[in-house]
C-alpha cells in the first residue's frame, strides 16, 4: 500500500485501467472459450455417436447364432477405415486398430446391457472419444424384429480438427484480450493526460503563488469538477494578493512611521542628551531628591536615545538598505576595544588568540559582541566569559554566563524583536531589540548566531561568521 501510494497518478491509473482490461478480458475471452469448446466437443461428440449408429445399422440384421471368427473378421473388414475393437458373444476381445487398453470395463457394462454408450479419453495429450455399440440379429416371431446379438463395436473418435479448432480460439481469445489490453492502455494514458495536464497546471501556479508571484492565474476550461478546482484558486488567490498587498502595505505605513519618528526623534534627543550628560556630571553636588533625579533623568534619556537608534537600524534591515563595510581585520584586537569601549573589560573574562582575521564590518561585528556581552551581564551571573576560536571554513565567538540559564520555552523566541523573557532572566531592562539585531548583522555577514544553555548551567550565545562572505564568493 505505501509502494502504491509513492506512485504518480499517472502510473497508478495507468495500472488500473491494465487491471481492469485483464480481468475484463480474461473473463469473457475465458467463458466465450470454455462455452465454445464445450460445444464443439458435444457437438462432434453427437455426430460421432450417429455416425456409427448409422454405420452399425447398415450391417442389420444378423443371422442367429454365435459369430465364428471368421464372421467377426468379415465385421472388422466392413468397418475397415475407422479404429474399432469387436467383442464376441463369449466376452473375447477381437481386436482391431483400437488398443482394448483404452476400453474401460465401466464402458464395457453399459455396453453389454444393450445400451450406445461413450466415454471421453485422454490419447497423445488430445482427447478422443470411445463409442460402444451391440449389433442386432433377428429372432422372435417377427422376422422384423431385432435383438441385441451380444457381439459388442467399440470405435474410437478423435478430435483432432476439433482440437485445431478450440487451439485456434484459444489464439484468437490471446490476441483479443492483448489487444484490448492496448487499447485499454491507450485510453487510459489518455485520460491521464486529459486529468494530469490541469493538475500539473495546477500544481505548477501553486508553486509560482508559493514563491510570492501572485499574479497567477489559471485558464479554466470546461465546466467539469478540475473546472471548478481552477476557479477556487483563482479566486483564493485574488483574495491572497488583496490581502498581501494590503498587509504589505501596512507594514510598509508602519516601517516609515517608525524611521520617521526616529529620524524626528534623533535631533531632540541629541540635545536632550548633552543636556543630562552636563546635569548627570553636576548631580553629584545636587541635594538628595534632585540628585536621584537628574541621574533617574540622565539614564532614561540614555535608554531612549538607545532604543532610537535600535529602531532605525531595524528599519534599515527591514527595507533591506543594510550594508556591510567589510575589512580584513585581528578579530581578537576588535574584541577587546569593543570591551574596553563599553567597559566591560573588568567584568568579563576572556580567551581571544591573536592572529585570527576576517573579513567583516568591524562596526557591525562591535554592535553584535556589545549586545551579547552587555545581555550576559545584565541577565545572568558572573564570570562571563567571551571565547574566539577559529578554522578554515570561519571563526566563532562564544559568549557564555554562569547564570541560571535560559528556559527551554524562551529559547525559540530569544531573537525576536521586543522579545523579554523576565521570568526567565530575573529582571529585564533595554529595548528588547538588543539579540535581534545581533541576528540580524550575523546573517547580513552570511553567519549565524544561536543560544543554548551550557551543561554546567549558564547561557551560551554563539556567533559563527564565515571568514569570507558570499558577496565576495
């Protein structure tokens, strides 16, 4: 059942239609033959009996008494031309062409009551038949009366123009069920055709619809039920392209908003920035309350001016401008200045070999490390530790936790855009658009960037990058 259903439609009612036209086939050719054989058995099976009855009678009436054997030779002569055996009065067998062996005693009774009797055998693989009469003498007080003599004539019948015949109809059944057979094939890779031209088409628009060409369409032919089928995709996929497009266009309203609200955003908060930093420098001199807040104030505008500048990064990926400004770079030396940079060289501990180089963009490839170590620290527990290993195919970048780790339903979702998983992590600050822009900036270099949960416990956030990009392949 599993084989047949790995087979194509095509081959699958090709397989029907020869299934059906053998058994067709096969059972009439199979009844017509046997039907007819019978017949023409029985037919030259009566014809023989009469025949001999005919000859026999043209032999009436014999004289009284028992035949010497003289007489049963004078029997055998007159009937010379056919195969017979002659029996005596007394039970012998004079025998003539036919070979007594093939006399049952079954044939031998019936005969000997007085009855033509026949029995069909088998002879050289063809069958005959063997027929067995009594020869008549006249007696009783009209001379025209006649009596069984005793004296028994056993013929024997082949079928060879009969079996010629049924061999012949037999070849005539062969070629008929083949040829029907063909034909069957014919017509059935033609109604294949016929059902599998709109199913290809079918299946062919789907996959154009699937690849986001949504302008396609099928040519409905007909008014059959494949008819139908293209006219519900037709209109599913005008419904599709109504909704797409209105959906793209709301994900485009909503792209621009966002840039321009960031782009509008950048220069208030630049000034807003300078300010608090000027404040933030002077808090400590400020009394109590008005301390805590120009820092509340400073930190704030620091998380803000962030989360802009996250945003409109975003939506540069989002309208695919994003580009790399790719340089042969010491990946080790990059790494520490953005550590010391952030100022995270204290907190984090690190294993960054010299002399293994890439050709990345260093600005993208300092967001990527900042945002992992800067989540490493904020959400799990020191020591943190920042690996760099390396090999012919590209390098990698191991940033691990000695936290609780990260729960097995969170981790499908760590990348996602605004994505904070609080219980997971203890407490959460920043945008949430951190990890998924280090993503981002991984696959723009052709890489790839994954989170699991190291043995020991702690989180482990990996960064492959290739050491060439496909750009330059």
């Amino acid at each position: 059942m599993k084989l047949w259903r790995n087979w194509g439609l095509q081959a699958r009612l090709l397989l029907a239609f020869a299934l059906l036209s053998v058994v067709t086939a096969s059972a009439v050719a199979g009844i017509g033959y046997v039907r007819a054989r019978d017949a023409i058995v029985q037919q030259a099976q009566d014809s023989a009996v009469v025949d001999m009855t005919n000859k026999l009678q043209q032999m009436y009436p014999l004289q009284a008494g028992a035949p010497d054997p003289a007489q049963l030779n004078g029997i055998v002569e007159k009937l010379r031309g056919r195969t017979i055996t002659v029996a005596a009065i007394d039970g012998s067998l004079h025998e003539g062409d036919l070979p007594v062996s093939d006399i049952t005693p079954e044939l031998r009774a019936k005969v000997g009551s007085g009855q033509v009797a026949w029995q069909r055998i088998a002879r050289d693989g063809v069958t005959a038949l063997v027929i067995g009469s009594q020869l008549r003498i006249t007696g009783g007080s009209k001379r025209s009366q006649t009596f069984p003599s005793g004296i028994e004539v056993y013929e024997l019948r082949t079928f060879d123009n009969e079996s010629e015949t049924i061999a012949g109809l037999a070849r005539d059944a062969w070629l008929t069920g083949g040829g029907g057979l063909l034909l069957a094939m014919l017509l059935a890779l033609l109604a294949a055709r016929s059902v599998l031209r709109p199913v290809h088409e079918l299946q062919r628009a789907a996959h154009r619809l699937g690849e986001g060409d949504l302008d396609t369409r099928l040519t409905v032919r007909g008014g059959d039920e494949l008819a139908a089928v293209a006219g519900t995709f037709n209109s599913t996929a005008e419904s599709l392209q109504k909704h797409v497009g209105e959906l793209r266009r709301m994900e485009a309203d909503a792209r621009r908003f966002v840039a321009d609200v960031s782009h509008e955003l950048r220069t208030p908060l630049a000034a807003m920035t300078a300010v608090t930093d000027m404040l933030d420098a002077e808090s400590e001199r400020l009394p109590g309350v008005s301390g805590q807040a120009v820092r509340l104030v400073s930190r704030e505008t620091h998380n803000l001016t962030r989360l802009v500048n996250d945003l409109i990064e975003v939506t540069r990926f989002d309208s695919g401008t994003a580009s790399l400004a790719l340089d042969d770079i010491d990946l080790a030396d990059a790494i520490r200045a953005t550590l010391r940079t952030r100022g995270f060289t204290d907190e984090v501990e690190t294993d960054l070999p010299d002399g293994i180089r890439a050709r990345v963009d260093p600005r993208r490839l300092d967001v990527i490390v900042a945002n992992l170590v800067g989540n490493a620290l904020r959400h799990g527990e020191a020591p943190v530790t920042v690996r760099l290993t390396g090999d012919a195919a590209g390098v990698r970048v191991e940033v691990a936790d000695s936290g609780p780790g990260l729960d097995e339903e969170v981790l499908p979702h760590v990348f996602q855009r605004f994505y904070k998983a609080d219980s997971a992590r203890g407490r959460s600050e920043g945008s949430g658009l951190g990890l998924a822009i280090s993503w981002e900036n991984t696959r723009l270099h052709g890489g790839q960037l994954t989170a699991a949960n190291a043995p020991g416990g702690g989180a482990v956030f990996t960064v492959w990058l290739p050491r060439t990009t496909e750009a330059e392949q």
